[in-house]
C-alpha cells in the first residue's frame, strides 16, 4: 500500500496549517497581559507557566492515556534526559531574553532571538536526525533540505526588515529606552539565548518516538498509519477492525487491537518475519492521536517548566509582590488564559511537525516562526503599538509580514519534496 504524492500534499497542507496556527496562537497569546494593570511580568508568567506547562499537559496525559505512568516508564531515560537538557536550555533562553532587552534593547534582541532560533532549529534535524518519524528526515544537501534552506534564508530577511522597523518605530515614537550593562556581554547573551532558544522544538524531536509510541493505544474501529523500512509495498494506512485486527497484503490479518503502538509495531515485524521478510524489519506505527502529543510536553518540558516558575518565584520574592495575586482575580483569569493559549501553541507545533512527515522538525519549526512573528505584529498593530508611525517603519514591517508568509509557504513546498 503506496503513499500517494497527492496524500503527501494534503498532509502538508494540514500540517503547513496546524503549525501556522500555532505559531499565530505563540505570537499573540500573550496579548491578555495588556489589559493587567495590578498583574506585573513575574504574576502572569508564573501563572500561565504553571497552567500552560503543568497543570494541562500532565492532566490530559493522566486522564486521556490508559496506563499512562506505566508507559512513561518504559520510555528510555536517554530520551528523557536528552529532552529535559534541551528544555533547560529553552528555560535558560527565556531568562536571558530578559535580561538583554535591557542591555541592547528589544528589537534587537527580538532580531538575534529570531534570526538564531530558526537557523539552528531547522537545520540542526536535518544534519543530527531526531527520533520516530523524524529519522528519515531529508539532508541538508537534498533538494528538499536545500529549498528548505532558501526558505530560512528568506525568512532572515524579513527578520532583518521587521528590526528595522521596530528600531523605526520606537525613534518616531521616542519609546528608545536606555540600555544597561556592557553592549557586548548583552550580544554574547543574546546570541546564547537565540541557538538555546530551539530547545523548546528540540525536545520534542528528540524525545517524542518513543514517548509516543509507548503512550498511543490503537483502538478497534480506527485507522493507523503503518510503515516498514525497506517494504515499500506495505507503507500506509490501515483500518482496524472492530476485532482489532488489521489486513495486510501476503500476511493476512494481525491483531493489534488494544495494544500500544510500540507492541503493535512488534507484533506487525514478528508476522513479517513469519511470512518469509527477510531480517528484523524496522516497523513504526501511529494512531494519530494528539493526547500523547501531550505527554511529550508534559515530561518533555519539565525541566524547562519548572526553571521558568523558579525564575517567576524569584521576582515575587525579590519585589515582595505575592500578595497581589489575591488583588484581581480578573487578572488571574486573564493570566490563565495565557497558559491555555501557551499549551495550545506548543502542542499543536508538535502535532504539525507530525502531520508534516519526516522533514517536519525542520519545515514546522520554520514555518512556526515565522508565523509566530507575525502574530506578535498582529498584536502589536491591535493594541495600538503602531498608532501614529507612518512611513518608512510601517511599510518595513508591512513588507517584512510579507516576506515571513512567503517563507513560510518556500518551506512548506520544499516538504513536498520529500521522496515517498
């Protein structure tokens, strides 16, 4: 059972979608913090950490994975260990961030942050290959890897362009805030954060095959995507029947009905076998649900999680501000809806790099960016950012938009390149 190129492009599609949406939802979901006037920085970001990182990724994960601690438990801990590194170096990037808008100023921090976060996030899968469906990502130097290059290339103009247009901006509007602290220890730090700050992106890639395979149950009555290294013949989708066995071409039925994708893939190799394959044939399955999505988050991202709440808990203590939490709950709830928004947008990054095959690390965090960027803009024009700047900075961010959507779709094409 071939994948057809036209399932590929739909698959794209869906998947150029969801991780667009995501990266809008990451741009713009902090806009409830305009409308705080009690809440400071450290109240709603401990909030929405707690919520967005915590609380719903690990309630979904207990709730909607049978056997959920047992499957966690036999996910290697390399996988864990590896994910949770790149998660501290996420957190690491968050805290830096802060720090140098005070050294070299906002927009050119937000630049470098950019700039650095989609280069390194998108060609590092393609030169190291993450896990699961990410190990057969395309090569830098294939004609997918090099259009997906292009994209990236075109995406650090707009980069530059929408910098510029802040710095424009801020002049027209004298919001030019002095900095503090040396320029080149603020760049150094900057450049740090910008390479740590694809951690968030990295611990999924890296972590989410055999956290996923673990935790995905195939369900009688469903359909499973199957693929085996090396059968060309057998890759595709399969449904499950009510008895939970399925179909396949010179093996007969298999039964996999109520087991985990991982068991599920063990037992469709050990028929393989049996029917004469020549080998261990290198069998993946996935059912396609997103609740697992969520444990990667959730174990993932821990690390990450719980270093951004220890920096929130160290500006209230330091500000002895505790109190004014009890001060709004209107703001609470505000700050609350940041978090959903936060979980939302990380869990559909990680499913849209899914739904974009092999070489969606790359091509999902690209586009993600660059519309995360976008939404941040989109705010920005709403709230009132730009009221009053006409001229130069506002056709430079106009054009900048621009050129990140064009990016966006010169990735998502080259992810259509993928040979199948």
């Amino acid at each position: 059972m071939l994948i057809e190129k036209g399932q590929v492009v739909m698959e794209t599609l869906l998947g150029v979608f969801v991780v667009g949406l995501a990266g809008l939802i990451m741009g713009s979901g902090a806009w409830p913090y305009k409308l705080m006037r009690k809440f400071q920085f450290e109240h709603w970001w401990f909030i929405g950490n707690l919520v967005g990182l915590v609380i719903i990724p690990w309630t979904i994960t207990l709730v909607g994975c049978p056997n959920a601690i047992e499957g966690l438990r036999a996910v290697p801990a390399a996988a864990l260990i590896k994910a949770n590194l790149f998660a501290t170096g996420w957190g690491v990037a968050n805290v830096l961030c802060g720090l140098c808008y005070l050294r070299i100023g906002m927009a050119l921090t937000g630049a470098i942050l950019a700039g650095l976060g989609v280069c390194v996030g998108t060609v590092v899968p393609m030169v190291f290959k993450g896990s699961g469906l990410f190990k057969n990502a395309a090569d830098l130097g294939s004609p997918a890897g090099l259009v997906v290059l292009g994209g990236v290339a075109v995406m650090l103009i707009g980069v530059v362009l929408a910098a510029l247009a802040g710095f424009g901006r801020d002049r027209e509007l004298k919001k030019l805030h002095a900095t503090c602290g040396g320029f080149a220890g603020g760049l150094i730090m900057t450049v740090i954060a910008g390479v740590l700050s694809a951690g968030m992106a990295f611990a999924f890639v890296y972590s989410q095959g055999p956290i996923i395979a673990n935790l995905s149950i195939v369900r009688p009555d469903s359909a499973i995507t199957v693929s085996v290294a090396g059968h060309n013949e057998l890759p595709g989708k399969y449904d499950v029947r009510s008895d939970g066995t399925i179909q396949m071409n010179g093996v007969g039925a298999i039964a996999v009905g109520g087991m985990s994708a991982l068991d599920a893939a063990h037992r469709v190799g050990e028929r393989l076998v049996t029917g004469g394959a020549a080998g261990d044939p290198e069998v993946r399955i996935e059912t396609g649900s997103i609740v697992p999505v969520f444990a990667v988050y959730a174990v993932g991202l821990f690390a990450g999680a719980v270093l951004n709440l220890a920096y929130a808990v160290y500006l209230l203590t330091r500000n002895r501000s505790w109190h004014v939490f009890t001060e709004s709950w209107k703001e609470a709830g505000l700050a609350l809806i940041i978090g959903i928004n936060s979980s939302l947008a990380v869990v559909l990054v990680g499913k849209g790099m899914l739904l974009l095959g092999a070489l969606g690390a790359s091509v999902g965090w690209g586009i993600q960016q660059a519309m995360q960027m976008t939404g941040s803009q989109a705010v920005g024009f709403v709230s009132g950012e730009w009221r009053g700047v006409l001229g130069t900075p506002r056709r430079q961010m106009y054009l900048a938009i621009a050129i990140l959507i064009i990016a966006a779709a010169i990735m998502a094409y080259g992810n259509t390149l993928v040979k199948v």
